[in-house]
C-alpha cells in the first residue's frame, strides 16, 4: 500500500499588506508545491493520496485555487489514485456541524464540493464517533478515519474521541489528525 500525504498547503494564503505582486507570486509557489505532490503521486502510480487539513488558507477560496484543485484531483482520479481529505483549522467553517439553516451562516468546507463530485473522501472535523472508511487495496484491508479540530475549539479532542470497533477489520488501521502543537494557540507566535 503506497501514499502520498501532504497537509498544510493553504492554498490562497495572503498575508496583509503584502504587495499584489509578492502575493501573486506566494499563491503560484503553493501552487507549484501541491502540483508536485499530486504528479508525484500520478508517477508513481501510489494508491493513495490523502491531504490532511488546510488544503485552502480559507473557507471561501478563489476561483482559481478552486479550479486548479479540481485539476488536480481530475489528474488523480484518472490515474485510480482514491483521494481523502481532512478538514483544517483554516478551510473548516466554525459552525460546521450547524443543525439549521438559520445556525448555518457560512459556506461548507470546501472540501465538500468536490466531495459531492465524488473527487474525494471528505473526513470532517470535530466528530465525536468515527466510522473508519474500510477500503481494500492490492486484497489489504485498509481503514481510514480522520479527526481535525474547529478553529474556535477548545481542549482536547482526543479525549473524548471513540473509534467504532469496525476499524479492527483492518489490516492497517489509519488515524488522520488535523490539530494545532498543544500550548500553541492562533494568535501565539513559535518564538512564544
């Protein structure tokens, strides 16, 4: 079983007051960056490609990051590679488990779209229960599950996490998780 994993691309990343230019520049290098990491996995003819939260810098990007992840993912469906999302602190709306309408304010994830298009498996963040994903490849049982956290969530995820027990059917059991260094919080610099 072979896979790419990569995370933190935060597509469409823009820092505030950086010249157009400069920015143009930063969002074509990330970019460049998330192309390689999928024609690597197109090359090698990998099994799976899993992107493990803040695919997007933000839970409204472009056209142009959305249009090129599509490619992407295009370019990956092509060549059998199956695809699994996580969400991210960044790309994930807070209010992402809202029950109504009316709580429902912001857009989905966007992840969701092209989960919808069955591009990609989307594991949604903050659920209390997971249901690994069991998928068999080259006769493996492979199961999948993922955990991200909300970017306005507070304490420990994994404390209260539970892992239904379908996940011991698999041969290789996967645990994705999307969550900041404990003591680092958003507005906390590394240097802190």
């Amino acid at each position: 079983v072979t896979i790419v994993f990569t995370a933190d691309n935060h597509l469409g990343y823009t820092a505030f007051g950086q010249q157009p230019k400069k920015r143009e520049e930063r969002q074509q290098r990330l970019r460049a960056a998330f192309q390689q990491a999928t024609d690597f996995a197109v090359g090698q003819g990998v099994d799976l490609f899993i992107q493990g939260g803040d695919l997007f810098d933000s839970t409204t990007p472009d056209d142009q990051d959305r249009s090129f992840v599509a490619a992407r993912l295009a370019q990956l469906r092509q060549a059998n590679v199956r695809v699994f999302a996580l969400g991210g602190t960044h790309d994930t709306p807070a209010n992402m488990h809202a029950t109504t309408d009316k709580e429902a304010s912001t857009a989905p994830a966007p992840q969701l779209s092209y989960a919808r298009l069955g591009a990609l498996t989307y594991l949604a963040p903050d659920t209390l229960y997971l249901e690994p994903i069991i998928i068999d490849v080259h006769g493996v049982r492979v199961g999948i599950c993922g955990l991200g956290v909300l970017a306005d969530q507070s304490g420990d995820p994994l404390a209260r996490m539970h892992v239904t027990s379908d996940i011991e059917r698999a041969a290789i059991p996967l645990l994705l998780l999307h969550a900041p260094i404990e003591g680092l919080a958003a507005e906390s610099s590394l240097l802190d």
